[in-house]
C-alpha cells in the first residue's frame, strides 16, 4: 500500500480537518466528525442529515451545504458512525420544520439510524428516515431490504434537499425524495482491487484479467466476474440491466451517472458515457441531465458505478435547482 497518511488511527479526524480547512465558506467539522453547513438553514425549512463511514470521498460529506445536506454524520474509515453521534446530529438539526434522515442500506448504517431514530423520537424529535438502496447486483426481484445503496444517494441528497430549500413541509419532502430513490438502479464495475487505507489490506482478490460488475463499494462480491470487457461492452452489459430494473420506455427522461470508484480516469468514464447515450438513443429515451464524476469512491479501486433513474417534470425541476455545495455547485 502506498498513501500519504500519518497515524493510521488518526486519518478520520486529519481528513475531516484538512476539508474543512478546504471549504470554511461552505461547512464546518462540529464534535469532531459531523460536518455542517456553514451557514445553517432557516429552522422553518426541514434539515437533512445522513451518515456513513469515511473512505468514499467526496461522498458523503461533500454534499453538505445549501440546496443539499445540513448535516453529515461521518464514521471511521467504511465503518458506520454510532448511534450516539447520529441522535448528536439529529439534535443539531431539530427544528420546527422537522429532520429527513438519508441513510444507505448497509447494515451498521441501518443499525446506527434505527437505533438513533428510537432514541430521537423519545426526545420529541420530528424525523422520517429514507432509505437507499438502488443496487441491483442481487437480483431485479430482491426484496427492498437486501439491496444495498451506492452512489445514488447523491441524486436523493439533491432532490430532497432542493425540496427542503423551497419550503416543502417534511411529508412532502420525503415524498418528493422517495419518489426519485424509487426509480434508480445503480450497477457497480470493479477491474482491480483497492486496499483499506488502515490495515493495508487488499479489498478483494480479482485477478489481473478479470472484472466483477456487481462490486460493493466495499469489496462485497456480486457474482459477475468475468474476463475484462471493452469500454462499449462493459456499458452496454450493465446499461440493458438496469434499463430492465426501472422499466426505461421510449420518451423516458433519465438521470444518467457515471460514478469513478477512485482509479478510473475521466477519459474512461466519458467513453462509457458515450455508450450509454448511443445505447440510450437506440431505445428512444431521453438523457435529460447527467453526472460524469468521482461521486462516491473505494479508495483507488478501478471501476465505476452507473446509475439511472427517471424524471418526472417535478423532480426535474428540484434537480435544476441551485446548491452551492464544496463537490455539488450549480446556479
């Protein structure tokens, strides 16, 4: 493993310090591992939270500031923060208006946001939970619970916060959320593996020839190893998957996202993208907006994840939305 680090122990709190460093004008590290907004939001318009484990950067905290998050509750190296540092955040973030809490559906995740969900309605907290979990690689027909959540919290953050931004009361921020989180499909690529920047071990054990679409954002195997594809290839296998997974019709607007893993350069991603349009095209529906970024990473993992989702003309109109976030910017 070769990184910059210092302390191994220490890269957690170091990270999160250098960022806000980075970005005073636009958030602030508060109790060591909650990144905040800046300038916090009006208390009569709902805050958002969410939670994970650092290691994916830009994801998740990148995304705080307006128009987006208020609040991200930040755990250890792909490690799930406590129960106790998400009821701190969602203390933070209690106001008249009430408190969305985004969280991916990974199991400590979900454990943690359970758990603190318990313990803030008992203090009188008014907060609903949204969960992600757009990840195909199990099966189209898996129950809801057994997929995991990628890269497509981002486009979630984006939707409901701009919904937040204009005033919608809770219910129907959540609605306007859920409703976006319902239509999206993420499929994940890996062709070589990252290393766990603390131990210094390798996150899976693909062989040098080889690729996996189905990769979890931290190395969990989902059964498509194959022999590594053409960019056209790779795209067009995944693409008629998750096309199948959200029922893509001809006139369909759709969100497309091409999401780097951490070693994929942007000259790969646009030629992936490039497919994707073509693929797209031929089946008559529509790339309204699009995401050809590092969103959410795996270390220096190579690979990327796409994702789609539909429009429709209200949750286009929240995706054009301004926010003005340190990795989210838009007028």
């Amino acid at each position: 493993m070769k990184k910059f680090i210092n302390n191994a122990e220490n890269i957690t709190t170091e990270l999160l310090q250098g960022y806000a460093m980075t970005f005073p004008q636009k958030i602030k590290v508060v109790s060591e591992k909650i990144v905040a907004r800046a300038i916090p939001k009006d208390p009569n318009k709902v805050a958002i939270v969410t939670l994970g484990g650092a290691g994916h950067e830009p994801a998740l905290s990148g995304y705080v500031g307006e128009g987006m998050l208020d609040y991200s509750v930040v755990g250890d190296i792909f490690a799930a923060p406590g129960a106790p540092k998400v009821l701190e955040a969602l203390k933070m973030a209690d106001c008249p208006a009430g408190v969305l809490l985004v969280v991916l559906n990974h199991e400590g995740d979900v454990m943690a946001a359970n758990m603190a969900m318990e313990m803030a309605e008992r203090e009188g907290i008014k907060v609903k939970m949204l969960l992600t979990h757009e990840d195909i690689s199990a099966g189209l027909n898996t129950d809801i619970k057994d997929k995991r959540g990628l890269a497509g919290c981002v486009p979630v953050y984006k939707i409901a916060g701009a919904a937040a931004e204009a005033g919608l009361p809770l219910e129907e921020v959540y609605r306007v959320g859920e409703k976006f989180n319902q239509t999206l499909a993420t499929l994940a690529v890996a062709m070589s593996n990252a290393t766990h920047p603390q131990s210094g071990m390798e996150i899976g054990d693909l062989a040098g020839d080889e690729m996996e679409i189905g990769m979890g954002q931290h190395g969990e195997g989902g059964g498509g190893r194959m022999k590594i594809q053409s960019a056209d290839d790779t795209a067009n296998i995944m693409l008629e998957q998750l096309c199948k997974a959200v029922d893509v019709k001809m006139g369909d607007e759709l969100m497309l996202m091409i999401n780097g893993s951490g070693a994929t350069t942007l000259m790969e991603m646009f030629i992936v993208a490039r497919a994707c349009h073509h693929n797209l095209q031929d089946k008559q529906a529509k790339v309204a907006r699009s995401k050809v970024e590092e969103v959410l990473t795996v270390q220096e993992m190579a690979g990327f994840q796409m994702c789609i989702g539909k429009f429709d003309q209200e949750t286009l109109q929240y995706w054009d939305k301004p926010c003005n976030t340190p990795y989210w910017t838009q007028q």
